[in-house]
C-alpha cells in the first residue's frame, strides 16, 4: 500500500482561499480529479515552496502536532516568509473518500509497513532538504539511523587536475600546428 496517496505540483498561492473566519468561512485548499472535487486544508504531508521564478526556497511537513497542510501555509503567508513565496507543491498522506472528504484511516500516528506518518514526515522532508538544499530552510534534515555514504572513486581512475589537461591541450595545439605546415 503506497505512503503517499495523493499530491498537488505548482499550485498558486493566490488561489489559496483563507477565508474570513468563523463557521462556514474557514477558507479550503481544494483541488480536483476528472470525478470530482476534494479540500486537502486537513492533509497531512510535505510540502515545498517556490519564489516567483519558481525556484525552490522552503520544504516542510504538516501533520505532526495540530498545524495541518491548510495551516502551514496559512502561516507562511502570515509569517516571515509571507513575501518569498508564490507556488507550492504538496505530497499528501491521507487518503481521500469517494464523497470527496479526506480519509480518517490516515492520521499522523497511523502506521504503514512497519512505520508512522510521522517518520515519513520527517524521513520524506530530509531527504528532500538534503536533496535541494533549500536556501530559507535553516535545519538540516531528520534522517534519524540513516547512515550517508560518499562515493567511493576507484584507484584505476586516478586524479587529472587542470593543469595535466593544460599540458594535453598545448601539445595537440603543437601537434594542429605542424600537420597545418
């Protein structure tokens, strides 16, 4: 059974309706299918934020604690980074029902193959922080118990610096030089 179960890739941020409040005006984040018409503001998930250029300049997660998708970037748009960010992707958890509803199978302590939400939370969004190196986040990513491997460059390789392929370059140029005479 898949982790992610639903996403959303390049929404706009000014279509992101936050209501005025109260009962009934809450706001939504809805998005659509050829069949029909889901709100994803209780979603659970990582999400991504991009500037204007669309280039990517926050990752975070939604679930864990009470701040849900639909809260996270209402916050974004209240808080520090309210003027750096025009788009956003998100990778959902939740699954949603065939009323359009979101699912209550998933929750944040739910458990999947032997995990949480939750550590995919935090595994998903480290990976994708370690991954694109995004310039406003300021923590590096949860990867508890994983272990980085650099990459091994055999011996048979060996090391050319610049200034061997200088040296190579030169006498081909020679070598041009007296096949043209």
């Amino acid at each position: 059974m898949p982790v992610i179960k639903n996403f959303g890739f390049l929404w706009e941020r000014k279509y992101l309706h936050r209501g005025a409040g109260g009962n009934g005006n809450a706001g939504h984040l809805k998005g659509f299918t050829g069949r029909f018409i889901a709100d994803f503001r209780d979603q659970i998930g990582v999400y991504v934020l991009y500037d204007r250029n669309q280039s990517i300049v926050y990752v975070g997660q939604a679930g864990n604690g009470n701040a849900t998708l639909f809260t996270r970037l209402k916050n974004h748009m209240d808080g520090p980074l309210w003027n750096r960010w025009e788009y956003f992707s998100w990778i959902g958890f939740r699954d949603v029902n065939t009323n359009g509803a979101l699912s209550n199978q998933q929750s944040v302590d739910s458990g999947v193959a032997g995990f949480k939400y939750s550590d995919a939370l935090n595994e998903i969004e480290g990976i994708l922080i370690e991954i694109i190196e995004p310039k406003l986040n300021k923590q590096g990513g949860k990867l508890k118990g994983a272990v980085e491997y650099y990459q091994y460059i055999d011996e048979k390789f060996g090391e050319v610096s610049n200034h061997d392929l200088y040296k190579e370059l030169l006498n081909l140029s020679k070598t041009v030089e007296l096949i043209n005479k």
